[in-house]
C-alpha cells in the first residue's frame, strides 16, 4: 500500500472457507478461516483503523476512511467491482453504511437503518482536509478548487486541480482530453 493512495478494500469471508481481500477489484490477499475458532455474531465490537491490545488499542499508521459498509452476505464480482469504482448501489443484506460525514461529535451515524453507529475513541478525530474519490466534493481553499468527479464504471476517477483563473487555457486542454476518452464531466459547456 502507498501513502496518500485511496484504495476500495473488499473483506468477503464466511467461517466455512477462505477470506479473500480485494483492493481496488484485485484479489490481494487469500486466508482459510475454516479452522478459525470464535464467533461472527460476538458480542464484542469491532475496531477499525486500530487492533484491540491488553488493555486498549494499539496505535498504528494513519487511516483516513471514507465510507464504511458491513453486508450480512458476501459480494459478488460485479458488486466488488462496482464498489472499487465508486458505484455500488447495493442494500441488499445491508447491516451497517457508515458515510462518516458527520463531522463532528463521537458518533458517525449508520445510514442502513439498522442504528448501528460507531464511536470515536483512541484519539480518532474527524478530517475535511482530505478528498476522496468516492464522494464528490468541491472544497474551496483560497483561490484554488479541488474537484473529485466520479467517473462511468468503466474509468477510474478523474482528479481537476484548477490552480487559478490563469490557467483557463491549460484546464480546457485537460477537460478536452477527457472528453476524448468518454470521461463524465460535471459543469463542463
């Protein structure tokens, strides 16, 4: 993994086989868990961006994380790939769709309905220093626009970083190839 990289992680796993880790639609790691001892439906909760310790969490490398989805069936291909993308629509079997926008507080709220929320702890805060290419955002910072497009299923995201009304030439040249390659656009005449 690279630092400053946004990858989409993929867990599918039951307890009667293997755990197969997608990132970015690529099988990247492959487990039996079939000899795995304990249970999916304990009563302890998960950790993310940290692993339990004797007597805490341990700390570890920076996580910034987007969007967090926990689904009570495994994805298919498709929905693996759509997810890497940006696109997966999917509800079906849906326990827990953590968008952590909210921001501010403790609590990131659960958009599935099932009223599963996460708490902050160990220090975790929020950011909106950071963009991923999941969401679309625009962020003004002083006279420059950070702009992440989702782009058709078929491409990866498309980045514009507009320096300043100076460069209206070279972004038009930028956007123009992009409409070479069939890239979705937003705001484009």
């Amino acid at each position: 993994l690279s630092v400053g990289i946004w990858y989409a992680v993929v867990a599918n796993f039951d307890r009667d086989g293997n755990m197969v880790i997608y990132l970015d639609d690529s099988s990247y790691r492959t487990k039996s868990i079939a000899t795995v001892t304990g249970s999916i439906n304990s009563a302890s909760n998960p950790t993310i961006g940290s692993k339990p310790a004797a007597g805490g969490h341990a700390t570890g490398n920076t996580l910034i994380v987007d969007e967090l989805r926990v689904y009570k069936r495994l994805l298919t291909a498709a929905e693996i790939t759509a997810y890497s993308n940006g696109t997966l629509a999917a509800t079906d079997n849906l326990g827990a769709y953590l968008k952590f926008d909210d921001g501010s507080g403790d609590t990131a709220a659960d958009s599935s309905g099932n009223n599963h929320p996460a708490t902050k702890t160990a220090g975790a805060t929020w950011t909106t220093a950071v963009h991923s290419p999941l969401d679309e955002t625009i962020t003004w910072v002083a006279d420059k626009i950070f702009h992440t497009v989702v782009a058709p299923a078929s491409y990866r995201y498309w980045r514009m970083l507009i320096e300043s009304p100076a460069g209206t030439e070279t972004m038009k040249k930028i956007l123009l190839l992009n409409r070479a390659l069939g890239a979705f656009e937003k705001g484009v005449a």
